[in-house]
C-alpha cells in the first residue's frame, strides 16, 4: 500500500516491525524481500512518488575540498544532484552501470591504510547473483572469459596480460526489442516500479512518501526509542519501530545519525559517523591515446565500446591485474576509452545517409558527388559493418581518428579527514545541514601519474600508440581542476570486525545501537572503482535474508 504521508495526518503515530528509511535500491530490495516475511515493514520516503524540486532543495549543503573553500568545489562535486527524492531515489537517473566488486577490494593491502572489509569476494558473491533478477541482468560473467562464451576473439590489440585485463560492466535493464536492434533501445532499472507493482499480502506494510525521517530519539543512545518523521506539509508524527533501517545513501544516513541521539549523534561513540567518506575520482582530461593508425584506433574502440552480451548493454574497459597492483601500490583502477568519429571515412557517410533514410529525414541527405563515389568504392565493407551491427556482439566498426580520450576513475584512499559533518544551518525542516569536506591523500594525487606511466608501457609495447599527458597535471590535480567526484559518495558509516574501526558490523547492525541497521554505500570500508549500486543490491538481500532468519 503506497500512502501520501499528509493522508495520515489525523491517525496515531506509525507503528511496526522494521522501519526502512529510503526508497532508492536498497530500500526497494529490502522491502520487497520482507514484506512477505513475518515482519510488518514500513517503507518511509522523504520525496513524492516523483522527484519533485522542492525537495532537492532539503539535500543543499556546503562543501569543501581539502578543507578549503575552493573555487571548483560546485564543478568537483554535485552533491544536490547526486541524489534523488522520491520513489526509486537515485535509481530514477542513474546510468544503469553494474559490475561486481573485485577480489582485491576486499582485501586488506598494505600500502593502502585502513583497507579491507570484514567479508570476502565470495560472501558476497551469492547475492550478486540473486541481485540480477531486481537489476536485469542476463549474466554473471564480467571478464574476458564471455568472449569464448559469445565467441569473439579475446585481446584485439595483443595487451600485456599480465599488467592489464578486460572486464565487463553492464547496463542494468534489458534490452528493448525495434527493427533495426539499435542499442539506443534501452533504459536503465527505475526501482520504482518495485514498489508501485507491490503487492504484498500484509495490508501493515506500507510505503510512505512526504515522510522526511528528521531524527532518530534515543534516550540511553543505545536504543532507538522512536523517530521524528515530518513532511513539507507541515505534518510530524512518530514512528516505533523493533529495527530501523538506514538505506538514504552515503551522504543522508550520516546527516541522520549525527542529527539524532544525544551529544555527537547516535551510533557516534567512536567519532567514526560521517568520516572516511569516499567519493571516486575520475577525470577525462589528464591524458590521450595517440594510436599509431586509424585502423588501430577505430580497433580499439570496437573492442572497448558497446556490445550486445545477452539481453544487455556492455561496455569492456581496462583494469589492472591483482599482482600488478601488488607489485607497484597501484589504486585499484578502471579506465575506459572514447573515440573521435572520423567524418571524412565512406563508412561514417554511409551511416548517416542509412540513418537518415530510416527516419525519414530526407532534408538532411545533401551527399556531393565525391562522397557518393566514395560510398560506392568501398561498398563491400560498408555492407559488412551494416551486417556487424546485426549478427556481432560488438556492433558497427566505427572509423575513428587517432587520438582516443581516456576516462580514468580510481578508487579513493580511506581517510578520516574526509568527511561530513553537520552545518549550523537548518534546512525547512529544522535538519542541521551537512557540510562535505572531501579530502585526498597524496596516493589519490599521484594514482593518475602512475597509471599513466603503465598504460604507456602497455601501449607502447603492444605498438598501439602512446600517451600524451596534459600540462601540468599534478598541479591541476592538486587544484581539483577538471578532477571530481562522480556522484558515488561512500564510506561515512564503515563496516567493520571491530567497534573500533567502524559504525556496523559485517551484517550492518551498528555497533553501538541494539536496534538500528545501515544498508547503503555508506557502510563500504573501501569503494573499488566501480558503480556502488549493484553492490548495494547484493547487501540489501543478504541483509534482509540475515533478518529473516534471526
């Protein structure tokens, strides 16, 4: 039962079993997983079945990097917009992008300080897979080995296997059926439609949208005792609850936690709330490929561009092999590859004159003699890319040009340093602010230097090219000048063995709280370089299948 918050406002506070605070993937998963359980669930969300401005507005902040007010933070990071309101959450813009962690993300290594996790690759491993059916996903295969399973050659370009390895990250959301199989037929999983298809058994289980949790009342601070819900309507109610839990993403679940309980905030007794938060630095302007041929480039990019794996969108990138990193204290890294259309080429007028026709934009077809003739000398290979993009995985061969961007994203180095924190500002619902302040470690700075001097290497020794690095790159680096964060915020409320050195324990129950959970990115002791999202879902069903049976 999905209810508009105001339409309560003449009932008794909100009882039940199991509170979920966040409708986005995790809380979407969670309740679809209980509310056929014995528990009576109520699912809280702070937006409307829609996302709506006014309340983006309750996600404004301030931030800072490197505890400075600089002059690129609105460019670095897009807190506001990172996030979502309403049914779905995040999930209503995301890109869709799914790969499981690696095992080196989970692994405690030495040059990175504060690294591992208290479960393994392979706890973990299970719940990615039943994660598929909520994500649409048509395979669990994510490396090199699917070329065999698809049947194309593996390693066009002769790379070094022993420095790098292809891997998979695939769109969630099957492919949609059209006359001409174009992979612009597809949209990313709204996990909305979850919760608007519910049809549980139970008519306690309810969804509740308008319904900020503002506070979390904790008399002893070791029990949650009720919490503050209120809308922007003015309406404010309680809700008792046996578990609370936290599902508002890296950055709402600590602003909650430290606007609740007494003193620091709750769950707050080691002063670990809020800290370590990780973002994932990325950029596409530090470095180039300049490929030795068109042909080579336009290779490279039909090996690292999009491909039809299954009922799904796939798009190859590169990563380091584990011992590589080992061996030259490397951040664990994902690098993708963007090519310049070569307009000139009989193949690319060809395309456009075919696109054209299907759409019937007859206005646009102004071919001079000279590009006709060429469309007719190289018609055998024009037909054979037109029949690429039906029968191979890999579509069309798009004629590039030699220069290729690269777009680097890293995993970000755990720092206490880097955090959030309450503002003295209010928001219209009396929420303290939050105030970011994203730092980087001197690894973080140095990471994209490094892995440019191996990419070069690889490139070079495969005579596929070479790198040009922009100028003066650390200095751009440490200015944040074209370096972000890509809207993945992680870590302020860290999972780990010990009450010492986190927030939850490795089945996200606080270690301070009897009664409260966290099932967000925000419990990730590290973030590897991937979309969090498809790990998020993996928690949310161990999580709800852990509750179950206690």
């Amino acid at each position: 039962m999905i209810i508009d918050f105001k339409k309560l406002q003449n009932t008794q506070n909100i009882k039940c079993d199991i509170c979920i605070v966040g409708a986005g993937a995790a809380g979407s998963i969670l309740f679809d997983k209980l509310t056929d359980s014995k528990f009576n669930v109520v699912l809280l969300e702070s937006g409307l079945v829609d996302v709506e401005d006014d309340y983006q507005e309750l996600n404004k902040g301030e931030i800072l990097l490197q505890g400075q007010n600089n002059k690129n933070k609105n460019e670095v990071i897009d807190y506001v917009n990172f996030r979502l309101r309403g049914l779905g959450g995040t999930t209503n813009h995301w890109g869709g992008g799914c790969s499981p962690f690696h095992e080196i993300d989970f692994l405690k290594r030495d040059w990175i300080k504060k690294s591992g996790w208290p479960i393994k690759l392979n706890d973990l491993n299970p719940y990615y897979k039943k994660a598929n059916m909520y994500f649409e996903l048509s395979t669990d295969v994510w490396d090199e080995k699917i070329w065999n399973d698809i049947g194309l050659q593996s390693n066009l370009l002769n790379l070094n296997e022993d420095k790098v390895k292809t891997l998979l990250r695939y769109r969630s959301g099957f492919l949609k059926k059209s006359i001409s199989k174009a992979i612009r037929d597809w949209s990313a999983v709204n996990f909305k439609k979850y919760l608007l298809s519910s049809k549980s058994k139970n008519s306690e289980n309810r969804i509740i949208y308008d319904a900020t949790l503002t506070k979390l009342i904790s008399e002893n601070n070791k029990f949650i005792d009720y919490g503050v819900v209120k809308s922007l309507n003015g309406i404010e109610k309680k809700i008792f609850a046996k578990k609370f839990i936290l599902c508002s993403g890296g950055y709402e679940v600590a602003r909650i936690l430290l606007n609740s309980g007494k003193n620091n905030g709750l769950a707050n007794d080691n002063d670990l709330v809020g800290r370590y938060y990780l973002g994932h630095p990325n950029t596409t302007d530090f470095m180039k490929l300049i490929c030795n041929t068109k042909e080579i480039a336009s290779k490279l990019i039909w090996n690292f561009g999009w491909h039809k794996i299954g009922e799904n969108q796939s798009m190859p990138h590169l990563g380091f092999k584990k011992k590589f990193q080992e061996e030259h204290y490397l951040l664990n890294t994902g690098i993708w590859f963007g090519g310049h259309e070569d307009k000139n080429h009989p193949i690319y007028i060809a395309k456009q004159l075919r696109r054209d026709l299907l759409n019937k934009n007859f206005k646009n077809i102004n071919l001079s003699t000279k590009e006709f003739l060429s469309i007719l000398k190289n018609i055998d290979e024009i037909l054979l890319n037109i029949k690429r993009g039906y029968t191979n995985p890999r579509g069309v061969k798009n004629p590039v040009k030699e220069e290729v961007d690269i777009f680097y994203m890293a995993e970000q180095v755990p720092n206490k340093d880097s955090r959030i924190y309450l503002s003295k500002e209010k928001d219209m619902l009396g929420m303290n602010k939050i105030v970011l302040d994203w730092h980087l470690t001197e690894m973080d700075r140095e990471n994209p230097l490094k892995i440019a001097k191996h990419l070069a290497s690889t490139f070079g020794e495969a005579n596929v090219g070479k790198i040009v690095l922009d100028d003066n790159l650390q200095e751009k680096i440490n200015n944040f000048e074209n370096f972000g964060d890509t809207g993945h915020p992680s870590g302020t409320t860290r999972m780990s063995d010990s009450k010492d050195d986190g927030v939850v324990n490795k089945n996200l129950k606080s270690h301070f709280v009897d009664n409260l959970y966290v099932c967000s990115s925000s419990v990730f002791p590290t973030s590897s370089y991937t979309s969090p999202t498809y790990s998020i879902g993996a928690l949310a069903i161990r999580l709800a299948e852990h509750l179950i049976e206690i």
